[in-house]
C-alpha cells in the first residue's frame, strides 16, 4: 500500500468502502476492550501474591526496634526509607514514606504551596493574583488536573526526544509567577522518553525568578524496563545540590507498579529544608501512615536489586504486549504515513501521534467498534490538543489475544479517519 497522501481521490474512495466493510465486520463482533488506563493486568497482580505469606509471626512486625502496628514514625519506618532511597539513589533521611498513593502526595505538596506556601514561599499560591504551572505535553492528565484543580494557569511545554524543550523551560522560568514544572524523567507518560543528561543538568541548574518555583520530579517508572537492561538514572537531589538548587525539587516514587496499584507504598525525596517544612504541616494532618503495609513491602522488596528481580517478572508479561501494539502499527500504519511512534523499552505507555485533526475521530469510531481509549485531548493540558493527533494507548490490562484484536480495531479506526481527513 502506498502513502495515503499520494492516493488518488478515486483509491482513497476505494480504499475507505474497504475499510467500513472491514470495520462493520468489527463491530458486529460486538467486543468491549479496555486500553483507556495503564492498569497491570490480573496476572501481573497475582504475581504479587507470595508477599502476603509474610508477616505470619509477631516478630515480623518489629522494624529496628519499632512495633509497626502502632502510631509513631511520621516519615516512616527506616527500613522503608533505606529502600527508597537505595531504588533512588537519594540519601535515605531525604525520603518521607507515605500512604498508598504517589499522586495523593503530589496532590498535597502543591495544596500544601497552595494554602500554606512551600520552604521558601515569599507568601501562600492562594495569596498570589496568578500562579502558572508548565506542563511538558504529551504529558499525564492527572498531573495537569492537581494545577488545573488549584485554579493555576497551565502552560504547555512541548516534548521533545530528551524530554522537555529547556529552552522553553529557561525562558519561562523568567516569569516570577511560574511556580513549577510537572516532570515524569523516565519512562514519560505517554512518550515512554528517557531524559537525557543534559536536559537533566538544564533542569538541577535553572534560575527561576519565583524563590519557590518547584520540579514534581515524579518518577514512577523508575525500575520499570520491560525490555533491555535496566537503565541507571541521576539522582536529582544531589544535582539540584551541586547546582546551588537543594530545594527547587520533590521527587515522588511508589510501587504501584511494582506490587500492587492502590495497596502500594509512595514516597517523596527532597532536601533537608524541604524535609522539615513538610513534616512540621505533615505531622497536623497525620499521625502516621500504614507501617504495616511498609514493613510488607520492606520484607518482599528487600532492596533495590531484588525489586529489579520483580521487575523481571512482570517484563516477561508486559513486553508480549508492547510488542504486540508496535508490530500490529509497524504492519498496518507505517507504509501509509499517517501517523508516527516510538517503541518504548519500559513504562506503561505507547504514545501514538495520528495526522493532525483525526485523533477524536479515531477513538470515536474505535468507541463505536467496542474499544475503550483514553479521551482524545488528556494528555494536554485542560484536556486540549491543539493538533487533535496525540493518542495514548495503555496495553498492560488486556490479555494479548484482546490486544491483538484491539489494535485490528485501532489501525483500521486510524485509517479511516486519515482517509475522512484527506477527503473522500
Ligand atoms: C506518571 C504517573 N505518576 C503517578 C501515577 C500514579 O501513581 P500512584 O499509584 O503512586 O498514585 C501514575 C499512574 O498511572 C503515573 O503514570
């Protein structure tokens, strides 16, 4: 099949009646798939199982000394700081070890700017006429919701192969009202990027003008390759350190994706001023997280090396289906020329870029053929693509046979709108 763009009117007529009889035949399956979240799948869970056989005798809820079962240890247990700060590669008195949930703790370290101010916060955000976030787009949608829910004006960043655009970076930063930057360093979601080095030594030596600009350092996808080797990544912390920047940044990490989404443990990192400050508001709000549930993952993790061991495992199920969703686009997209993507090697996400204008389109008829994606316009901010191109597609839920015929459904969605788009 040659490029759709070089197709005559008449072959572009021809080519879609196919189409709607192929995707009528679709449809009549009457299906109903799930790509809309990165969720793992049931057998990735079940993988998990063997970590509640721990914890079967009363010594095993004593960490250093400290009976988890009871109040105490507001940034939690040692041992769980160690762990974090081993998977990291921070100190283990920079990590506070919270709740279930790395998006809760971001949520409260922007109120907590919000209604209190951070470190070093001339004044509240609430206080300051505008507060404007940069949000690197394609980006998480539930990110640009925390600033968007705060009433802060989103501004998009564009991405590039080695992450956020720093030039675009630098120059917004000039803006005394820019407060912060939401970053997923590796693994993005959606585009799977790594950033590289540089952008990362761009990032620990900014000069904002606003005393209390903030990097959401929120690397969720830390340790989680799903083919290759492991890749290492620099510890922010010490970076912002050595660039005279120790409280320009909160790292946030959980093992949602390592154990079990929703019962897992999160953490922030941050310096020692930042540390302080968020323990004194911390310690109103709580008195401790569950230990028990840290002390669970402290004895199934073990450390950073066992984890990547874990890691292996749901790789072995995680990689068929990533290459399913690559190969399926490789064979039915890329001889048309109608939209462009990277195979990522890790996280949870296949970032597609359809032809402008036909994003909506695509998952409307995907929607009709029974297949469910995220909304067309969430990885931007307020939920718009200026283009109308970017599409997320989460593979990890379904298992492969559902993928292989969701992604038969998608390529020939994404065809047909393309062909609706050239005109017919
Ligand atoms: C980039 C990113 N951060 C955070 C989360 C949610 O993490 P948690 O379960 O720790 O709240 C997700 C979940 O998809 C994510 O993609």
């Amino acid at each position: 099949m040659k490029p759709y763009a070089q197709l005559s009117p008449e072959e572009r007529r021809g080519e879609y009646a196919r189409l709607r009889t192929e995707f009528d035949a679709l449809k009549a399956r009457g299906l109903s798939l799930n790509m809309a979240r990165g969720k793992p799948s049931k057998v990735q869970v079940d993988l998990i199982n063997d970590m509640f056989q721990l914890m079967q005798d009363p010594q095993d809820y004593i960490s250093d000394g400290i009976d988890v079962r009871n109040y105490g240890e507001l940034a939690g247990l040692p041992a769980a700081k160690a762990l974090f700060a081993d998977i990291l590669g921070c100190r283990p008195e920079q990590v506070f070890v919270g709740g279930n949930s790395s998006l809760q703790l971001m949520y409260d370290t922007v109120s907590k700017g919000y209604t209190h101010g951070l470190a070093h916060s001339p004044r509240p955000w609430c206080r300051e006429e505008t507060v404007r976030w940069l949000c690197p787009s394609p980006g998480y949608d539930r990110h640009f919701r925390i600033t968007e829910s705060f009433g802060f004006e989103l501004i998009t960043i564009p991405m590039t192969e080695d992450g956020p655009d720093m030039d675009a970076v630098e120059e917004a930063v000039k803006d005394p009202a820019v407060k912060g930057i939401w970053c997923v360093p590796k693994y993005s979601n959606p585009d799977g990027v790594i950033y590289s080095d540089e952008t990362i030594r761009r990032f620990a030596n900014l000069k904002p003008a606003a005393p209390d600009f903030t990097i959401m350092w929120d690397n969720a996808y830390c340790i989680h390759e799903f083919e290759g080797d492991y890749v290492e990544f620099p510890d922010i912390l010490s970076l912002c350190e050595a660039a005279g920047n120790p409280d320009m940044v909160f790292e946030f990490a959980s093992t949602s994706k390592v154990t079990l989404p929703g019962s897992g443990v999160a953490c922030f990192a941050c310096s020692k001023t930042n540390m302080e400050h968020m323990e004194k508001q911390l310690t109103v709000q709580v008195i401790s997280f569950d230990k028990v549930n840290q002390q669970r993952h402290v004895l199934y993790l073990r450390d950073k090396a066992h984890s990547l061991e874990i890691m292996k495992r749901h790789a072995s199920v995680m990689g068929p289906k990533f290459r399913c969703v690559a190969d399926a686009l490789d064979r039915e997209i890329a001889p048309l020329d109608i939209a462009s993507w990277k195979r990522p090697r890790g996280g949870y996400f296949v970032s597609v870029n359809a032809m402008a204008g036909t994003a909506k389109r695509t998952l409307a008829l995907c929607r009709e053929a029974g297949v469910t994606m995220t909304d067309a316009g969430a990885t931007f901010p307020y939920g718009k693509d200026p283009r109308d191109s970017n599409i997320r597609v989460a593979p990890s839920l379904p298992p492969v046979e559902e993928l292989e015929q969701a992604m038969e459904i998608f390529c020939v969605c994404l065809r047909m709108a393309a062909l609706e788009q050239l005109g017919l």
